[in-house]
C-alpha cells in the first residue's frame, strides 16, 4: 500500500476511486469525477485546489487484526 503524497502534476487516480486529497492545508475522503473534479460525495459542492492525493489505508477488519 502506497502511503506517500502524489501530486497531482505527475499521477491521477482512477475515475470513481476513492482516496485522501489535500490542498496543503485540508484534507479530505474523495473521488476524481468522470469530468475531472474532485467530489466527496457531497451534492452542496466539490473540493477545489487538490494538489496532492494518496490512497486510503486498509480498515484493521481487512488486515486480520481484532477490532
């Protein structure tokens, strides 16, 4: 699992996938829509001035560990 920043210059994720994103000061749980914003899943608005993502960590559930 990768846990390091990607700009948002070099790589995008895939459409619909979901993932952290930051604007260097906030974060946020989004996907890249499939005409290229960022959304969270919130209708009100999307996320602007994403300059960096990183995948989401594996839930503990996943890994075998006890919750």
């Amino acid at each position: 699992m990768n846990t390091e920043w990607v700009s948002c210059k070099n790589s995008l994720p895939s459409v619909g996938k979901y993932v952290l994103v930051t604007d260097g000061e906030n974060m946020w749980i989004a996907f890249r829509s499939e005409d290229g914003r960022w959304d969270d899943g919130d209708f009100l608005h999307s996320i602007e001035d994403v300059t960096h993502w990183q995948d989401l960590p594996v839930p503990p559930g996943l890994l075998g560990d006890r919750v």
